[in-house]
C-alpha cells in the first residue's frame, strides 16, 4: 500500500483532528476531553482502545511477531496563544505551542491506515497517546502501568517549527539526540525580621542570592567543558513587602546534560552547594527534584533502518538532516532507555515570516502540509519495520 497515496487523500480528516486538539488544549495529566477524543475516534476505525493510566492505549495486527509502539504526546502548555489561526485555544489559558497536537493528529491517521491493512501486517502495533511529556510525567505514568509489556521497538515523530520548508527529516544515530533534564525547586527557610534591623534576621533572599552565583560558578568551573551543560534558574521569589525580610525564599529551575555522567555529578554538586550554602549563612534549604529524565539517545541500527524506510515513500522534497542533537529535553527518553528506539524531528514550518516565532511562543504557527507526511511515515515504518523484523533481534 502507498501510505503516502493514502496519508493525502486523508489529510483534512488529519488536519481536522488536529485542529481539535489545539481549539481543545489541556495541559498535565488529566486530559479527560483529549483520553474521549481519542477513544472515539479509534473505535470508530474499529479498534478496542483502553485507558492505560492517563493516557490511551489501542493494538492491532496479528499474534506471533513482533510488537512495535507508535508514540504520540498530546498535551499543550499553560500559557495564552497569540497565533490568529481561525481555531486557536479560547481559553486563554492553555496552547497547542509545542505541536503534540499534531502527533495526536497524525497517529490517529496512521492508526486508521493500519487498520485498514492490518491483514498485510507481519506483527503487532501498540498505539500510545501520551498526556504530560511537558511537565515529564506521562510517559513515566503510562510505563507504570504497563505501555511498554511485550513490546519490542518504539518509534515517535516531534513537528518543528521554524523557517524551514516542510520535507526535512531530523535524526541521531550515534549520539545524544536531545538532553537529559533534571527540574528542580530550592525552599530556603531564615528568619524575618523588620527591614531596619537585618542583624535580627537570617535573610532567605541573601542565601538565595549567594546560591545562585554559586550555581552559576558550577557550570563554568566544575563542567567538562567539551560536555554540553545548561543549569537555568527561571524563577526566584521571596517576600510580600519592602521592609520585611521574609522568613522563605524559593528558586527553582533547570539542568540539562548530553551526557549521563555530567548529569550524576552535577545532581549531586548541585545538593551540595544548596545545602552548604545555607548553613554557610546561617539558614536551611530543601531541594526537591520535581522532574527528572535521562538523555534521549536512540538506537543507532533501528534509526538507520527507519531513515531507509522512510525515504522508501513518494514524498516530494524529503532530505535526511543526521547528527540532529537539540538542548531541550523529552520523555520519550525513559521509553528509549528500556526498548530500541527512534525519535524524530519533521520540518514543519514556513520560510516566509510566519516561521519567526519558535516554539513555546504564543505566536508560533505550524504548517499542516506535514501532517500527511506524519502518518504515512508512521504507518509505513511500522509495517516495514515488523517486516524485517520477524526474526531479528538488535544486538
């Protein structure tokens, strides 16, 4: 079958999805309109879909091969969009910024282009549509209850934004293709007192402050520099007033590494340095890990073999993009560390100014000419890659 063929004639029905996801967006866990969407969608293709934690969960093909799982996330974030597309989120509150609205759509399609050829399939295909990959949770909450039993392979696809022509295929298959990332929040308890005697106080701001450059100090003295290392505080609050020290402070932020072994000597450095630093001035502090994932490395035989199977379709203007490495980071990562995988990046911008704004911006605009690509990529690796894969384990 020509999945591509099939994907074009398709495509309002993708697009249509999609669209409503981003007019539906929800962030977090708990997406009880996107879980409904799908589960009716899916069994109007007439699949079985099943909630597997937060997410959704559907199979098909036949017993005795392999099993490959198609990822897709489907959240959005918490902040306004400023888009002027005719269907953007009305809340105000949650956008589609990211994309996962297009990986819901286009593994939908792919789910009904299967199904209409499952006879042709050599094994299963396990469908995994995902809540949470912002926050790093919903992967994790979806391999708590068993997404990834019996499964052999997984594969996933992320759109880009950006001023770039829509056909461009970004991969990794022999280093870190995107960081690892540790969120963390730092709580420093002192002493308030009136702002006229700060002899009486222990000041949490001051602590905060020292730790802070302290932090800083970590990455351009302690890090290797040949290793690629972003430590970020994006938050910093404390106090209600002028002329009161508070009694509490809190910084949070983030780490990022390309390497596994930065990231456990930084974890630690980073414990060390909070925790001394207030005693150093006379306080306490409290650092919580409120996120965690590893680096998201692929598997270099599989991604070869899904960049050859793709490159097998019709589509016009495809061109591989290898050795893609971004420092941003993706759930994804736990899936990979447990089963071969392969994670991708299709081109989905314009090069005209409506590629300006990047991701996570509220007036970021995605191009629907790649949702055919999408589906027909993931229905025909899927196929392909059960195909060879029979008999064949990666070593």
């Amino acid at each position: 079958m020509d999945f591509y063929e099939r994907a074009l004639a398709l495509r309002e029905e993708t697009v249509s999805h999609r669209r409503w996801f981003h007019s539906n967006a929800e962030v977090g866990l708990d997406m009880p309109k996107g879980r409904a969407y799908v589960t009716d969608q899916l069994r109007g293709y007439g699949l079985d879909p099943h909630p597997c934690g937060h997410g959704v969960i559907a199979e098909l093909g036949r017993e005795g091969g392999r099993t490959i799982l198609l990822r897709a996330d489907m959240d959005a974030l918490p902040m306004p969009e400023e888009s002027g597309e005719s269907f953007a989120c009305p809340t105000g509150e949650e956008a589609h910024t990211c994309g996962h609205d297009f990986h819901a759509a286009m593994l939908l399609a792919a789910a009904k282009m299967l199904k209409e050829k499952e006879s042709m399939l050599s094994g299963r295909v396990r469908f995994m549509f995902q809540p949470a990959e912002e926050t790093l949770e919903g992967a994790k909450d979806m391999l708590a209850n068993g997404v990834l039993e019996g499964v052999d392979a997984a594969l996933a696809y992320h759109v880009g934004s950006g001023r770039m022509p829509v056909g461009l295929f970004m991969y990794n298959s022999g280093g870190t293709m995107m960081y690892s990332m540790n969120g963390f929040r730092i709580t420093i308890r002192g002493k308030g007192a009136h702002g006229a005697y700060p002899q009486s106080a222990i000041d949490p701001i001051n602590i905060g402050v020292h730790m802070y450059l302290a932090l800083e100090s970590l990455i351009a003295r302690e890090t290797d520099p040949g290793k690629a290392c972003a430590l970020t505080i994006g938050n910093f609050s404390a106090g209600s007033a002028a002329n009161i020290i508070p009694d509490t402070a809190v910084l949070q932020g983030t780490l990022r590494t390309d390497d596994s072994a930065s990231r456990e000597k930084l974890v630690r450095r980073l414990q060390e340095i909070v925790h001394r630093t207030a005693e150093v001035f006379g306080g306490t502090a409290k650092i919580e890990m409120i996120s965690e994932v590893p680096p998201l490395r692929c598997d270099p035989a599989m991604t070869k073999e899904i960049a050859g199977y793709m490159e097998e379709l019709p589509i016009p203007g495809l061109t591989p993009v290898p050795d893609t490495s971004a420092s941003a980071s993706e759930d994804f990562a736990v899936i990979a560390e447990r089963v071969p995988s392969v994670f991708m990046y299709l081109s989905a911008g314009y090069t005209d100014e409506r590629g300006d704004a990047p991701a996570h911006n509220p007036k970021v605009q995605f191009n629907e000419d790649v949702c055919p690509i999408g589906s027909a990529c993931l229905a025909h690796c899927a196929v392909r890659w059960l195909e060879e894969h029979r008999h064949v384990e990666y070593s």
